[in-house]
C-alpha cells in the first residue's frame, strides 16, 4: 500500500525493455549502416587514389608528349634553316658563276669586235691597196693609148 503499484512498476519495466529492444535492433541497424558507409568511404578513397596515379600518370604523359612535341618543331625547324640555308648557298654559287659566265661573254664580245673591226679593216685596207692598183694599171693602160 505504500510504496510501488507492482503492476505499474512491471508496466514501466515492459516499457523499458521494449524500448531497449527496439535501441539495440535500431543500434544493429546503424552499426551495419555506419560499416557499409565506410566500406564506401574505404572504396572511394581507394578511387582517389587510383584516379589521383592515373592524373598524375596523364600529366606526366603530357608533359613527355610536349616535351617530344617542342624537340621534333625544334628539329624541324633546324632542318628548314639548314635547307634553307644551303638552298641559299647553292643559289649564291649559282649567281657568282652566272655572273662570271656573263663576264667571259662579254669579254669575248669586245675581242670579236675588235678581230672583227681589224679584219674590217683590213679588207679595207686591201680594197684601198686594190684600187690604187687598179687605179694605176688604168693610169699605165691609158698612158700607153696615148702614146
């Protein structure tokens, strides 16, 4: 009569272990929750770090490929202005022996001028010598009619 009703103390105690029940069922359900979350968490960071070596591995492809890149534009450029330079040199050499084959030419024009006007002259001379032979041979004919 004085103290605890036992029906309501059994009441109270069913209510607790009920609600015991229910945390550890609740409990077990957040333990495998938490335990999946982190078998996620240990995945994703596994592809971290997979993604993490294989950007690390494409950057450092890159960089190769624009390092070879850079070298093969820097060898080819060499190679035009190499060509390019020798196309130049043969050119020069091309030019300096033209220039020396038109300097011969011309100078075995003014010899042939100068043969040719000589021999101009010459024929000049012997027409001249010709006709003063003529000439006399007309004086000595002429001389003789008259005598």
């Amino acid at each position: 009569m004085r103290g605890y009703s036992a029906t309501e103390v059994d009441q109270f105690l069913d209510q607790v272990a009920e609600d015991i029940q229910k945390y550890c069922v609740q409990y077990a359900d957040l333990e495998r929750y938490a335990a999946r979350l982190e078998d996620k968490i240990r995945e994703y960071e596994a592809l971290k770090e997979t993604l993490s070596g294989t950007l690390l591995m494409a950057q450092k492809t890159a960089d190769a490929k624009a390092e070879a890149a850079e070298i093969e534009a820097r060898n080819i450029t060499s190679a035009a202005k190499n060509k390019a330079e020798q196309i130049l040199q043969e050119a020069e050499a091309l030019k300096e022996r033209e220039r020396k084959e038109l300097a011969h030419m011309r100078q075995l024009r003014q010899e042939f001028k100068a043969d040719f006007r000589a021999l101009l002259s010459r024929f000049s001379s012997l027409i001249e010598l010709e006709e003063d032979a003529d000439d006399e041979v007309a004086d000595a004919a002429g001389d003789v009619d008259l005598k």
